[in-house]
C-alpha cells in the first residue's frame, strides 16, 4: 500500500496501516510509495511497537524499456537489509523523461540481487501486452512474482485470470495485492477530492 509520502495520492498514515493491520490480524505489511521510501524512518519506528507485524520494505517505481516505450510500474520489495540498501539506489537513479520521473532501469538490473521486483498488476507492462493479445514470455522473465489487482472490471478480470494461468504455465508466484491508497471506505472520499 502507499502512505501520505507516495508521489501518487493516498490519505493513510504509517500508524493508522499499522494499527488497521493489527486489528484485521495480518502478519505482515508491504509500504510500496510510488517513487519514494521517504515513510521508512516512521516505518521502522511504528515496527518497533508492533513486533508481531512483519514489515516488508517497497517502492513503486516508473520506468521505460526504451526511449520510444510507453511508461510501465513495477513493485520491488526488499528481501532484507541489503536489498532496502539496493532499494535506495535504485530510487536514487530516478531521471524526469517527458515529464515523468522513471529510474534507471540498468541501475535496477545491477541492484537486484536482494529485490523482489514484481509485474504491478494493471500498470505493468505484462497487463498491457497480455491485454494486447501478445505472448510475453520474453518480459516475463524479468518478474520474480506477478501481481494482480482485484477489479470488478470484467476485462480486467479477464486479463488478471490469464496472468495467474501464465504464472501457473511458467512456475512464477501469482500475488493479489491491493494497491491501498486508503483504508476505510468513507476515505475514498478524501481520496476523489485530492486526486
């Protein structure tokens, strides 16, 4: 989920996920801000009082494939200390193209090694091209996990159902991931007004 800090919109503060997630009784939580981990100060102290939470340590970040591509989300998420450090400077190579802030995706494929990098369900280039009716065996091979965003949207389910067969297909873990920008549904209010 995103915080306050996220480049993108979200109205929910690093206590008030923690405190959500220990009332619903989930064991662990990913912080993935859009192009930041500025919130991973608060994030470790919050940690530190609720010790029965795992934390998992995320960005969302912008990239291009090449200088003609449209721009495409991932998730990445560290799998322990080293990978939070490769995490940094994979936020640190972020450039402005056109306008929109991408990392470096070479700086990515170098600082890797300790990161989880997954397919960010419908803002992914996977979604695109399996919506395009293209085989991507090619891309798929860059994920260590696809994602799936749970959508009423029936092409969307459609598309995300050919996702979790192709992960199936191809042995790679399928993720459904909510992509939070808020928590209680009288957020989504604030949500629409600042967005």
């Amino acid at each position: 989920l995103h915080t306050k800090l996220s480049d993108d919109v979200s109205v929910i503060g690093v206590r008030e996920i923690f405190e959500k997630t220990q009332k619903l009784g989930l064991k662990s939580v990913a912080f993935t801000n859009l192009n930041n981990v500025q919130d991973f100060p608060e994030v470790m102290r919050c940690a530190k009082k609720y010790e029965n939470i795992k934390v998992i340590y995320g960005a969302e970040v912008k990239y291009k494939s090449n200088a003609d591509s449209p721009v495409y989300h991932l998730t990445l998420l560290a799998k322990n200390q080293a990978g939070i450090k490769e995490l940094y400077k994979v936020i640190s190579s972020i450039y402005e193209s056109d306008g929109v802030n991408i990392i470096d995706l070479q700086v990515l494929k170098e600082n890797r090694k300790n990161l989880l990098v997954g397919s960010c369900g419908s803002k992914g280039e996977l979604f695109d091209l399996i919506k395009q009716d293209k085989v991507p065996y090619a891309v798929t091979a860059f994920y260590d996990y696809f994602e799936i965003f749970p959508n009423k949207d029936v092409l969307e389910c459609e598309i995300n159902k050919k996702i979790f067969y192709l992960g199936e297909e191809l042995g790679v873990p399928v993720v459904a991931v909510s992509n939070g920008h808020c928590i209680e549904k009288t957020d989504k209010v604030c949500l629409d007004i600042v967005s």
